[in-house]
C-alpha cells in the first residue's frame, strides 16, 4: 500500500497540470521533477506576405522600453526604440560569435540577442536566434544560452542573471498566399527559483506571460504596418 502511494505521488509530480485560456492566450504549467515548466501559445493571422512578418519579428533591437534610458548599458541615451516592450532595457543583436558552438544543432545560430531586463530588479541573458526558411514556411526560435556556456560563445559576455533555467519561444509563419500569413507561437520556460515554483505565485506568471506574448504580437502588428506603408 506504501508503495502505491509513493508511485502516486510520483505520477503527480510529474504531469499534474494546469491549462487555461486568458484573452487569446493559452497558458499552462506542469511539474518536471524540482522544475515547473510554464507554456504559453497563441495564433494570429496577418494580411501580410510572410517575409514582412518576419521583419516584424526580427526586429529584436527596436523593441525596448524608452522610459529605462538610465539603464542602458550598450545603447546611447538618446536612441529611441519603435516598439514598446514593458521591461526590457535594451536588447543587443550580436553577430560575431563562436558558432561552432552551435554546429551540432539541427538548426545552425543565425546570430544573438542580449537582453537587459528590468522587472522590480535587474536581469540579462543571452539568446541564440535560429532561422529555417523553407518554400512555404519559416521558422524563427530564441532560445536563451546556458550561463555555463557562454564563456564559450563570446570573449567578454556581460554578467546574465535569470530566475529561469529555460526560456525558449518559437515563430512558425505559414504562407497562406502573397500577403497573408499564419503565425503559430509557442513559449516554454523552467525553473526551480523558490518562489515561481509556489502555487500562489502561478497566476502571476499566467498573467506575466500572457501580457509579454501579447504584447511581442503587437510589436509584430507595428511593424507589419509600418512596412506595408513603405512598400
């Protein structure tokens, strides 16, 4: 009997789960182990051709929150970003790296980002950007770099400090004719921080990534507009 409980406790550890929907996003999160794992997807379909909507994602280093100037660290003062993000201080596209550090991957390092980040307190990491193109079809990831491996991707990385172990989101774009497009997005995150791991704190997170997916659609929105105006 001992041993049935024990085997039960291990089941619910394991895939006990949350999923709900909050506006037109769905949420969830799961235990792995120590870790809670949080996912966020979301659909949109935009009156675009599928290369603008890939700008309108790319454009990592337009996205900040102007109001933080004080905190750059890379960018000047006076430069201005076009698309609003909530916590983001600056974000910083590198392209020369180590990119056999990557080599094995199934799909190679198109280049970095290095995010600072302020959220009641200050946080940066690093992310590798992959792209694959296909006839009908891309796919753009960000991923963040392990800590323990970036001494091995640059010369002089800055500090990175994250709550997360994980953090890894996926654009696939689906060309449903020369100016629309359908874009899948899935965001996955995990860590073992004391206090994202609580219950009380899940509806929290829910909301947090919510309002980022959301809010990285917007910028996307943004963009597709401004460059269909130039076209």
């Amino acid at each position: 009997m001992k041993f049935f409980v024990f085997l039960t406790m291990i089941s619910f550890t394991c895939f006990a789960q949350t999923k709900k929907t909050i506006g037109n996003v769905r949420v969830s999160s799961h235990w792995e182990g120590e870790h809670k794992v949080f996912m966020a997807e979301i659909e949109m379909i935009y009156e675009a051709g599928i290369e603008t909507v890939a700008k309108g994602i790319e454009n990592f280093d337009e996205k900040c929150n102007n109001e933080y100037r004080s905190k750059r660290k890379k960018m000047k003062w006076e430069d201005k970003c076009l698309y609003h993000n909530k916590n983001l201080v600056e974000a910083i596209k590198i392209h020369d790296f180590n990119k056999a550090s990557f080599e094995n991957d199934a799909v190679p390092a198109h280049y970095l980002v290095w995010r600072n980040i302020y959220n009641r307190g200050t946080f940066a990491h690093y992310d590798v950007i992959r792209k694959k193109v296909n006839k009908d079809k891309i796919t753009i990831s960000h991923e963040m770099i392990d800590p323990d491996k970036i001494e091995k991707v640059l010369k002089n990385p800055k500090r990175v400090v994250s709550a997360f172990d994980k953090m890894k989101g996926t654009y696939q774009l689906f060309k449903i004719s020369e100016n629309k497009t359908k874009v899948k997005y899935n965001y996955i995150s995990k860590t073992d921080h004391w206090l994202l791991t609580k219950d009380f704190i899940e509806e929290n997170v829910f909301e947090n990534m919510s309002n980022g997916t959301n809010q990285a659609f917007r910028t996307i929105t943004k963009s597709v507009e401004r460059n269909s105006r130039s076209l």
